[in-house]
C-alpha cells in the first residue's frame, strides 16, 4: 500500500490504532478475551487435560494448516476457492492407506504394513505412503485445474465456483466407489505411546504428536525455502501480485499456475496420509468437513497469505479440541462454521491479511 | 410483435398461451391418464413437483439475482420444522388445537402436541423461511462471489446441524434430534369426498392438487416477479452491482428482497413435503439436497422458469427412473456375462457423480443451460467474445 504519510513510529499507530478502532472490533476483542478468561478458568482447574487438549488441537492444526495452504496457494495465484481441495485430501487418505495395505489394483505388491510389522518396516511404510500420495494428490490438483479450471479462466466468477463443486462431488464419488460408503480403518502404525516416558511425566506428548510435528515442519520449511528462494517461486509471488505485468516479464503464466495447483496438492496428500495415521480412519466424505475447517482456517488467517494459513490452521485445530472438550462434540462444527461466518462477514482479510509472501486479495 | 395479427386476437392468444395452456390441461388431467394407464407414478411426480417449486425458489436467488446460494436447503427444512412443530405431537406437554382437520379429541381425551390447520402453517412457513432469507442474506451484501457462496454454504450447514443437534439446548427437546419428528398432521379441507376432509395415503390426488395449486401460484408469481421493478432491478445488480446503484437501485432491499422470496419458496415446498412425508428427519437435508437444487437451476436454465422446470423434471427423472433402469440393464448384463463386478453394481448410488460431472459439463459446454434466458446467454458469452476482442487488437 503506498502511502504519502510519514512512516509512525510503531508504538503510536497502534495507539491511534486502538482508538480509531469501530464498535465492533472492541466488541469482538472483548468477546474473544471472554473465551480466552473462561479457557483459562478451565486449564487452572484441570491443567492436564487442559494441556492434552491443546497438544490435539495443535496437531489437529497442523494438519489443517497444510491443506489451509493448498487453499491459500492457489487463492492467492487465480483467486479462485478450489472446492475440490478437501476432497482431495481425502483422496489422498485413501492413497495412504492403499499403499500400506500393499494391495492395489488386484495386484499384491507387497504384504500389508500394519502394527505386527517392525519399527524399520513401518517408516518405510510411512514415507512410502506420504511420498505416493504427494504425488498422486499433486497431479490430480494439476488435472483439475487442466480440466476445469483452466478453460474457464475469462468466465464469470460463478460459472467456475459451479464447476469447482463439481469437481469436488466428483472426487467424494470417486472415494465412494474406490472404498465404499463406510468408515476405512488406518493401520496403527504410530503408537499412542507417551513421548517423554522417561524424561518428564507432567506432560504427556505422544509419538503420534510427535510424527505429525515431524512431517509438518520440514513440509513447511520446504514450502517456504521454495517460495522465497527459487525461481519458480518468485514468479508464482509475481503471478499472484499482476498476472499480466508476470508474462510481460517472461515469466510462463500458465506453468507458474500449475505449480501452485501441484504444491496445494503435494500438501493435501501428506495431509491426507497424516490425518489416517494419526486419527486412525478415513471416510469418502472427510473432505467436506476438513476442506470447511481448512478454508476458515485459511480465511481466520488470511486468505493469500502462507504464515497466515499456518496460524489460522492452529488456531481452528485449538479451537475445535476445546469446543470438543468444554462444550460438547457435536456442537464443534457449528462453533467453526460460525468462526467462518464471522471472519467473512466482518473481517475478511483475516488476522494477517495484507502483508503477504504470496500476494493476492480476497473479498473488495 | 409487428406483422403479427391484433394483440387480443385469437391467434395472438393462442400463440402466447397455447403452450403453458396445453400444459396446465395436461397436469390437471394427469390422475386421470395415471389411473387409466395404470401407470402408478402418483407419488414419483409429487415429489418431482416439490422440486420444481425449490428450483423456481432457487431460481429467483441464483437466476435473477445472480446470488449464489449453496445452502438453500436451509429453508426447505425450515419450513418442514414449522410444520412438524406446529401440526404434530411434538411438543405434548401442551394441547392446542386450531382448525386442525383432525378430531379435536379422540377416545375422550385432547389430542397432545400443537395442531393448527395445515393452511394456515402453510403461510407461517412461507414466512419464518422469509425471514429467515433476511437473516441469513444481511450478512452477505457487502460479499463478493466467492465469499457470498461460502457464508450461505456456512448458514446451509449450520441450520440442519442445529435441528440435528437440537434434541438438547439447555436441556430442552426443540427438534427430537437424530430421530425427527415423526406423525405429522395430514392437511384436510372441510368439505367435499372424505379422502379430501382428511388427506390419507391411499388417495394420492389431493396431496396431486394441492401440490399442482402451490407450483402453479409460484410459476405465476414468479413470471409476474421476473417482469416487475424488482425483477429488472435483479437483472441490473446481476449484470453490475455499481452501475446498478448508480443509477438508483437500491442493491441492498433488492438482494434482501431475492433472498426472502426465494427462501418463501423453498419453505413452502419445505412445509408440504412435511406434511405430505409425515416424518421428517435432519439428515435428509444434507449439502447434498443444496447442491441438486443448483444442478436443476444450471441444467434447465439459470434465469429461464420454464428451463428451471425442465431441469428438476429431468434431474429427479433421472434419479427416480433412469438410474434405476440403467441398474437394472447393467445387472441383466452382467448375469449375461457372468460378472459380478456388474450383477452387484448399485448405480443409483453414483448419481451425485453424475450430477458433479454435469455440473462441470454444464459450465465447460453451456453455462447457459438447456433453455436459456437470453439475458443470461449474452452475459455468460460476452466474456469469452471480449477476450477474443482483445486478442485482436493485440495481434
């Protein structure tokens, strides 16, 4: 934003800041510092469990936040909500557990990998799952975007959201036929075990905690290293800020968005495979629900913004494994519905929206 | 129409009314050529003419006023709740009677639960799904496409979730839950035959009527809508919101006032079908139901009433008799051949694959629709024709 004013000096914009500030967001600051008092009402009476829940929201965060990224990724690039995205995560749950089950197509590769198998054999099994389904998830994100997308880049804004759902109910038949309408159980592949056994018993951190940290900080170091350092990454930045300023300098529009379909993609398959593993079952219609979580993440934090995918999927994790602790568990995907309501509704650049790696706008 | 003979002549009219005319006869004849055929779709039609009345409602929302709304089903089963609440034994620890058509006690004791005439609820649903258009509308004026799509999306899921969830707010039984509610009063007109005093299950064709009345008040006041003030100020916030404001519409009671009819629509359709399915269960108002609603629209015509028609015919046709014929054949064929792969198929189960596929096939091929609204063509193709104007200045 270029503006002619002399830069503030920091402490006093956000005094002016907090002055100027409309009766709404006091209002909403003042809600959220409620929730804030009454969790911690909650975490001085219990503070184990009050501690085990946030270690779940956390990972559950972490997982959300990856596919909150493919959806950032790709809004920031077309400005386009690919509805597809959570379906795709769910067919990438469905790769995984197809790999470890070492059966496909018929054809028996190898024997099932489950929780009889040694300690060797199942990080083999683990990486071989997560490596298949990155890839598979990532082409079929390019595919779509081939298919659907691409021809419909000068349309009106609602002919491709249609086409967007319709390749998301595609994708959940695709599930529907592949695995059938029942819930698919996960080896257990990653025990439940307490981490720190030895070390310390106040807090009990498990291995399953532990693998999802494990897989999830590399994928976002790497994602970053990507975006900031490469050339493929520098020009999806210039894309996402002016398409057409992007192709005047030579840079491949066309190839720079398939990039970012296939990065949102690799994203949502190791998601995919994370969620089997670490919730121990999947269902061909995993995608609506996760897909929401993640774009009200993606939105909470910033549509077009990556840090902000990263802290929103956090934040929607925390949420919903409190919302599940102190409120009731079928009462979790109203609260987040309504988080997404609220955050399109009355802020919708979200809470780190207009600094960005990946450019981009979304709503005015 | 120059060329053509006086406006009030015979031909004139005949050319002009003939063919909805034809129909309407058509549709007042069918229990007749039903039962003559002995064809027995009684029951298949009526839930097809439910669906035109949800796609006509969606219609207004999406069609005229270019709104994108995926969680119409919101209001169809609102409109079901009104009536399960209102005309059943819900709520029995009260006993409140209203020009109900039912005895107002049997065996000597009151009937529990709230039971009002299925007319009168009729109006009360049109209008809590109305208002109800309002609540869930006001938020979204100030949204763009995509953003819009997904508060409705979020409204769409939070609504039946709530009627799943509600068997226990504060410890009071709203909605009976995951089990619904079940025993709904059946309408009945005071006079006349006696499966028309009270409406039964073996007597389909006044639940035909009754139906047939509802489609053919929302066609009518659909067409009237379309060609109003509020229907041209639809199409000019459609076409551009700004340019529409500047010149004096008022897009915010405009956009309210689409979603509120719509929403009328969907919980009139919403109330009969509740009192005409008996139980009513949360679960069957799924995104799903959103997202065949918006098939009918885009299929059939967005815009364009009598495409829309053509749609929900089409869609539900396919899912009551296509699919399962086709399940059929593959299952003779697969005896034939002796697979099981295609003797155990369950093709009626993949029609949300179909209906995605079209979806997409629809918005590649003919955003339009099968009859399309001309407005409605121009404004979809003018984007491709602009992009190739381009190219040309550029080359």
């Amino acid at each position: 934003m270029a503006t002619t004013q002399e830069a503030k000096p920091k402490g006093a914009a956000m005094i002016d800041g907090v002055k100027s500030s409309s009766w709404q967001s006091r209002l909403a600051a003042a809600i959220v510092a409620a929730l804030v008092v009454l969790l911690l009402v909650q975490a001085v009476k219990d503070p184990g469990q009050f501690v085990s829940q946030l270690l779940i929201g956390i990972t559950n965060g972490a997982i959300i936040a990856l596919i909150a990224l493919g959806y950032t990724l790709v809004y920031g690039i077309v400005e386009l909500i690919n509805f597809a995205h959570g379906d795709n995560f769910m067919i990438g749950s469905f790769v995984g557990v197809t790999v470890l089950s070492g059966t496909f197509l018929g054809l028996g590769f190898f024997a099932p990998i489950d929780s009889g198998s040694g300690t060797g054999i199942r990080i083999v099994g683990v990486l071989l799952a997560l490596v298949v389904a990155m890839l598979a998830c990532g082409l079929i994100n390019v595919g779509i975007e081939r298919v659907a997308y691409k021809p419909l880049r000068n349309s009106p804004r609602l002919a491709v959201l249609i086409t967007a759902i319709g390749m998301s109910f595609i994708l959940q038949n695709v599930g529907l036929v592949w695995k059938g309408s029942f819930q698919i159980p996960f080896p257990s592949l990653i025990s439940n075990g307490n981490a720190l056994a030895g070390i310390t018993d106040a807090v009990a951190y498990r291995w399953k905690d532990l693998f999802v940290v494990l897989v999830t900080i590399p994928l976002l170091l790497g994602l970053s290293y990507f975006i900031r350092s490469t050339r493929q990454g520098k020009a999806m930045r210039a894309v996402a800020q002016d398409k057409e300023a992007a192709a005047m300098m030579g840079i491949n529009v066309n190839r720079t968005i398939s990039v970012a379909f296939l990065l949102g993609g690799i994203l949502a398959g190791a998601s995919g495979v994370m969620f089997g593993l670490f919730n121990g079952t999947t269902v061909f219609d995993l995608g609506v629900r996760q897909g929401l979580f993640a774009f009200t993440a993606a939105v909470l934090g910033g549509i077009g913004n990556l840090a902000g995918a990263v802290v929103g999927g956090v934040l929607i994790g925390v949420i919903g494994s409190m919302t599940d602790q102190y409120v009731g568990v079928r009462w979790t995907d109203i609260v987040i519905f309504t988080v997404l309501i609220l955050v399109l509704v009355f802020r919708p650049r979200g809470l780190l929206g207009d600094r960005s790696a990946v450019q981009g706008g979304g709503g005015e | 129409m120059s060329g053509s003979p006086g406006a009030g002549s015979p031909k004139a009219l005949l050319r002009r009314f003939g063919l909805p005319g034809g129909l309407i006869l058509l549709a007042f004849l069918f229990p007749l050529i039903n039962g003559v055929s002995g064809a027995n779709l009684m029951f298949p039609v009526i839930i097809v003419a439910v669906y035109v009345m949800l796609a006509l409602g969606l219609n207004i929302v999406v069609g005229f006023a270019g709104l994108l709304d995926l969680g119409f089903v919101a209001f169809y089963a609102l409109g079901a709740y009104v009536v399960g609440w209102f005309a059943s034994t819900h709520f029995n620890e009260v006993s409140f009677s209203f020009l109900s058509a039912l005895p107002a006690q049997t065996s000597g004791r009151e009937l529990p639960g709230i039971h009002v005439s299925f007319w009168i609820l009729l109006i009360a649903a049109g209008a809590f799904a109305a208002l109800w258009g309002v609540i869930i509308g006001a938020p979204t004026l100030r949204l763009r496409g995509d953003y819009l799509a997904i508060v409705t999306l979020g409204f769409g899921e939070i609504i039946p979730r709530f009627f799943l969830n509600g068997d226990n707010i504060l410890g009071y039984n709203l909605t009976n839950g995951t089990i619904g509610i079940k025993g709904i009063d059946s309408p009945g007109i005071p006079f006349g035959p006696r499966t028309w005093q009270q409406f039964g299950t073996l007597d389909l064709n006044p639940w035909y009527y009754t139906i047939l009345v509802l489609v053919l008040i929302t066609i009518f006041v659909n067409i009237r809508l379309r060609d109003s003030r509020l229907g041209r100020a639809w199409m000019a916030v459609r076409e551009d919101e700004t340019a529409a404001a500047a010149m004096g519409v008022n897009t915010t009671t405009t956009k309210l006032w689409a979603y509120a009819l719509g929403a009328t629509f969907g919980g009139l359709a919403g109330a009969f079908y509740g009192t005409f399915i008996k139980s009513i269960f949360p679960t069957s108002f799924s995104f799903n139901i959103s997202v065949l609603i918006l098939c009918m629209v885009i299929l059939g015509g967005m815009g364009s009433i009598y495409g829309v028609i053509l749609g929900a015919i089409l869609l539900q046709g396919i899912n009551f008799y296509l699919l399962p014929q086709t399940n059929e054949w593959v299952h003779a064929i697969g005896d034939a051949l002796n697979s099981p792969l295609l003797s155990n198929a369950d093709i009626p189960k993949f029609n949300y694959f179909l209906f995605g596929v079209l979806l997409v096939a629809m918005m590649l091929l003919r955003p339009e629709g099968i009859i399309p609204n001309r407005q409605r063509q121009e404004e979809l193709r003018e984007a491709e024709e602009d992009d190739s104007a381009t190219e040309l200045t550029r080359a």
